[in-house]
C-alpha cells in the first residue's frame, strides 16, 4: 500500500493528539511524520518534511491557517482543513483545500477525506525523466463539493465570476471553480489559450468563426458567442493566424 505523509498543524494539545490518533488506528494509507502547534512553526515543519497532505486547524493566535498558507507559494501537498466553526467552509473552498472537516472529527468523513487525498496522488501522470508517461495535461480544478482532474484539451473556454470561473468543457459540460480567471490565464498554455477580454479565455483550438459583430465576437464550436475586447482584436487577430494553415 501506498502511503502518503502528513503534518498536523494545530494549537491546541489535545485535537492534535485525537487527529494524530484517528489517522494511525483508522487510516492506514497514512504517515504522520511530524506536527506543529502554530502557523510559523507548521510553516517549517512543512519545508523540512515536504509532506503529501497538511491537516491545518484555522483558528490559532497570531497566524491562522489561511494567512500561514498565504505565506506558501509553489504549494504542492493538499490541505484539509479542520475547525469548529462552519462558517469559514467557502474561504476554505477558496484557499484551494481538498476538504474542510469539522471538530469533533467524525471518522467517516476523516476517512473521505483521506479517499480524496489519495485520488489526487493516484490520478496525477507519473514523470520519468521530467516528462509525464502520458500526453494527457492535467488541470486539477478545485470547487465546492471537492475537485475534479480535467485535461486542459477539453476546457472549450473560461468566464470569469467575482473570484470564481466558470469553466465550459467538450461535452457541454460546466464547472464552477474556485480559482480567478487569472489563476488559470497563468496555469494554461499560452500556444492553445488566448484572453479575448477580461472575463473570457478561449480555448483557441475550438474557435470555428470570428465575426465583426458588436465590435468582435469569436463563434465556439458548440455555438456559443464570446465577446472579444477592442482592445484585444488585433493582437487576437495576428495569434489566431499562427494556428491556422496556409494554403500551399
């Protein structure tokens, strides 16, 4: 069996020790390897151990879990938060977390959490020699009910809403995502993706039509509209060129 390590970052003493207890009776897939009593000192027990998963309480003094997390770039483990007050539930869905338990812990949803840990692990491509085995790309797209693993190919285009994006797939499928329409901008590949105004990147490989209409709109293969900024038309213009084929 495969297993994954975790730090525990918690203030108080004993939810700490229940934490670490469930996991070692209950969830055999993992490892706890070291443990922290507040945000600064997580912060460096998350360097030096390079855990896979970080169970992070929210509420502790002078640094909470999400201001310790702020502090973090280049975040490679997943996060499961863990608090006694319900009402941070959407600023956790925001900070990206892989879920979001209430104190006391229930061993269940413990134990559903640890499942989406282990999904998230097991379903990324295995990299040999820097290169991935498989020419899948794969988006991990946090929302409210989890995550879902989706190959960049299949994102038709991207609107933003407030600190959310909507993303339209092949297929007619829609997710609502916890990340901005910047998060993603910098994340996609910028030979397949194009910002054609401040609220909508597209997939430029399912653009079938561009028309003048309303000062610019490109027609997406499954019918759908999309405004192109004044300020974008030229430079979407000159893009769209190098993926098109000259005729010989």
């Amino acid at each position: 069996m495969q297993k994954y390590t975790a730090v525990i970052i918690d203030d108080e003493e004993d939810s700490r020790s229940n934490t670490r207890s469930m996991l070692q009776n209950y969830c055999p897939e993992i490892e706890v390897v070291g443990e922290a009593a507040s945000g600064p000192e997580g912060k460096i027990k998350i360097q030096e151990l390079k855990p896979h998963v970080v169970f992070l309480d929210i509420n502790m003094p002078g640094m909470n879990g999400f201001q310790m997390l702020e502090g973090i770039y280049d975040r490679d483990f997943c996060v499961v938060f863990l608090t006694a007050y319900s009402e941070h539930g959407i600023t956790a869905v925001k900070a990206g977390a892989t879920d979001y338990l209430l104190k006391p812990l229930m061993l269940s949803e413990l134990q559903g959490a640890i499942r989406k840990v282990v999904q998230h692990y097991e379903s990324k491509p295995a990299v040999v020699s820097g290169k991935t085995e498989t020419d899948k790309n794969i988006v991990l797209i946090s929302h409210s009910k989890g995550f879902t693993l989706v190959d960049f190919k299949d994102i038709v285009w991207l609107e933003a809403s407030d600190n959310y994006t909507n993303l339209f797939l092949n297929g007619q499928k829609k997710i609502v995502a916890s990340k901005t329409l910047k998060e993603f901008e910098a994340i996609l590949p910028t030979n397949d993706f194009f910002r054609i105004h401040r609220s909508a990147l597209i997939n430029v490989n399912y653009v079938k039509e561009y028309s003048n209409n309303e000062g610019g709109e490109v027609i997406l293969s499954e019918g759908t509209h999309v405004q192109v900024s004044k300020a974008r038309i030229q430079e979407f213009s000159e893009f769209i060129k190098t993926k098109s084929v000259s005729p010989k």
